[in-house]
C-alpha cells in the first residue's frame, strides 16, 4: 500500500506554468525542502537533471530540461521568510547556482545539524529517516540515470523522497538545538554554504588539490599551478573531466621533471598521448612556472611533519576532544581533526578553537591542559579529568 500510495502521488514540473503555481502555493509554506539529482562522470560541469522542492503539503519534481522560466523559483529561494532545508547541501547549492543563478537563503542543513545534537558525523540521508521518522527508504533507484527520459512514477516517487520528510526532520532537529543552546553554533556553517564565493573556483588553485602534490618543491609546485590551471580551463572549455584532460599522476611528474621540449614531454609515460597542441600549451605553461621568481612560489599546501613530542602532545588533546564529544553527545569532527589540534598547539591566538562555541566547549579544557592545570586519567575503564 505504501508503495501504491507513493507512486500515486507523484507530481512531475515540465511546464513554466507548473512551475509558477507551485512557487505560488508554496509561498506561504515556513519550510521548503529541496534536493537535486545530477550528473557529472563525463562532464566538468554537473548536469542538473531534476529538482525536488517539497513543503508540508506537497511534495514536486521539476525537470529542468522542460522548464526554462526559472524566476519564480528565484523568488521563492531568496525569500527570508522561509527556511531552506537540505542535507549535505554542498553539491545541491553548486548545481542551482548554475542552473538559476541564485542561491537558497536562509538554509538548514541536516546533515550539519545532525553532528550537533547526536555523535553520529557526515549521517546518510537514509539513515537520518530511519533514525527520526522510522521509515526505511528503497533503494532500488539509487543508480538511476537521471538523464534518461520519460522517467516512470517509480523513479519520481522515489526521488520525491528525499524531500519528502525533511520539513519534519527540521521541526525537530531546530527545537532540539534551541533546548540544547546550540542554534548560533551552525550560523557560521550555514552562512558559509549560502555565500556566492563558496562554489567559484579560482583555476590557480586547483594544484591544490593534485595527488602527490605535497611531495614536491616549491619550485616544481609553482610548475604544477600553472599545468593545474591550463588543464582547469580547458576542462571547463570543452565541458569534460578534468582527468580525461590530464590525469594527476602525469601533471606531477610533469611538475616534478619539467620538461622544456615536445621530445623531453613525451618520454614522460602518458605525454605522447597528449595531442600536439595539448603539449605546446604544456610546455608553455612549464616555462611559465619555471620563470615565476621564488618569492611568487606557491605556499605548500601540505604542514611539515610535526614532532614526536607534539604528536604526543596532540595524543593527549585528542583523547580530551574525545571525552567533551562524549559528555555533550556531539560528533568530535565537528569540534577538531588532529590536524587542528595540532595548529592550535603550535599557533593557538590564530585557531578557530581560540573563539566562539569551539573555544567555549573545547579550547578552555585544552588550554588548562596545555597549561598544566589539568590532567587525564584512566577510572574504570575510561578517560577522566585529573
């Protein structure tokens, strides 16, 4: 019957009409849920498939290849009377960007809240309404593709799920954050995600995120930026991957050799494969990353491996991080990775752990440990304040 009822209810948009009637009853809604499906495994941009929008009362999907108006919706994102719940909302926000050039504001992400009113960090969607509403989702379309069409009831029924019970989810996750005192702590996270600069990504940057990157120099980093950047835009010039374009595994060994002739680019395994023009802008941007004097060198994006007596140090931070999670019942993610333990030991005025609920919760007990005024001890088992 749950199955019958579901598909029944299935509310494909394919109009610009459509579209503006639902954004008109939803208008007085307190809470719109919405979730995307995309695709992007052949692609260097995603590619928007379907909208799922959801209220109290209804629950669409609108498809995005059919509707073309998309200013009503626009309205309705903007509007500051309504809450914008998601979960994980990150990809979601990217993709409607592109697609309606604005941003949901206000946003709720439930995912983020979860970590704040339970110890369970980065929670499935799933689990989330298994765990509030008792409900298990099917997961027979998980690996649909979106981009086909027609899609039957099933398929919409299915993906109207995802919004289907997070107006209720919100309800109770916002009342327990404001019983627990916890409300102000996500502000900062959900200003984040609903900031425009967020999703624009400087090509310059995108060595960054190169494998092996951390293991070379300076100088060789500062050729990896430049081949970084010119594989970033020309990805996004020709709407592929950035891998089918040149995997990382090639562009740090281009960095790390620096190739300064076709010849010298080809005997590097995978630089034959590259088209004749591919290696020419290469090899220009190896020179330009030769050329780039020292005091330009990109920072190293990786930290210098800490020292024996910090790591122990960081060991006896992180157990304390550990125990405070356990006390308030929170994800010890959320409060600090051993990576910003460690910066708070090493640059302690500069941390976010030195202000606000982080340094309120966790960075006062660590710096009474840091400062000796308290110790840790093991009572039946378990950790326990000296």
């Amino acid at each position: 019957m749950y199955e019958e009822d579901r598909e029944t209810q299935a509310v494909l948009i394919t109009t610009d009409e459509q579209l503006r009637d639902f954004c008109v009853r939803a208008q007085g809604s307190e809470v719109l849920a919405i979730d995307t499906e995309f695709l992007r495994e052949k692609t260097y941009r995603a590619r928007l498939c379907l909208v799922q929008l959801g209220t109290d009362d209804e629950q669409v999907a609108v498809d995005p290849f059919c509707v073309h108006d998309g200013e009503p919706l626009v309205a309705l994102f903007k509007d500051p009377a309504i809450t914008k719940v998601l979960h994980a909302c990150s990809q979601d926000m990217e993709v409607l960007q592109e697609w309606c050039g604005t941003l949901p504001s206000p946003i709720f992400d439930t995912q983020m809240a979860a970590s704040f009113i339970s110890d369970r960090y980065q929670i499935g969607y799933g689990a989330l309404v298994e765990d509030f509403c008792h409900v298990h989702l099917p997961k027979a379309e998980s690996l649909t593709d979106w981009s086909a069409r027609p899609l039957d009831a099933k398929q919409i029924a299915y993906a109207l799920d995802d919004v289907r019970y997070l107006p209720g989810i919100w309800r109770t996750m916002r009342d327990r954050l404001e019983e627990l005192g916890r409300t102000a702590w996500l502000e900062d996270d959900f200003a984040h995600a609903c900031d425009p600069q967020s999703y624009r990504h400087d090509p310059r940057e995108a060595y960054r995120k190169v494998k092996r990157v951390g293991s070379l120099s300076r100088r060789q980093m500062s050729v990896a930026r430049e081949v970084a950047a010119w594989r970033e835009d020309l990805a996004a010039k020709i709407d592929k991957p950035r891998r089918w374009v040149m995997g990382d595994e090639l562009l740090a060994e281009i960095a790390k050799r620096m190739p300064s002739t076709d010849a010298a680019l080809m005997r590097i395994r995978g630089g034959a494969d590259l088209s004749a023009q591919d290696r020419a802008e290469v090899l220009a941007a190896v020179r330009a990353g030769v050329a780039c004097p020292p005091e330009l060198y990109p920072d190293t994006p990786h930290r210098s491996k800490p020292s024996l007596e910090s790591e122990c140090v960081c060991d006896l931070m992180y157990a304390l991080t550990r125990m405070v999670a356990d006390r308030e019942h929170i994800a010890s993610s959320i409060l600090a990775s051993r990576d910003e333990l460690i910066d708070y030991f090493e640059h302690r005025a500069s941390s976010p752990l030195s202000r606000g609920w982080r340094h309120e919760l966790l960075g006062s007990h660590l710096d009474a440990l840091l400062e000796g005024q308290i110790g840790l001890t093991v009572v039946d088992g378990k950790i326990e304040l000296l």
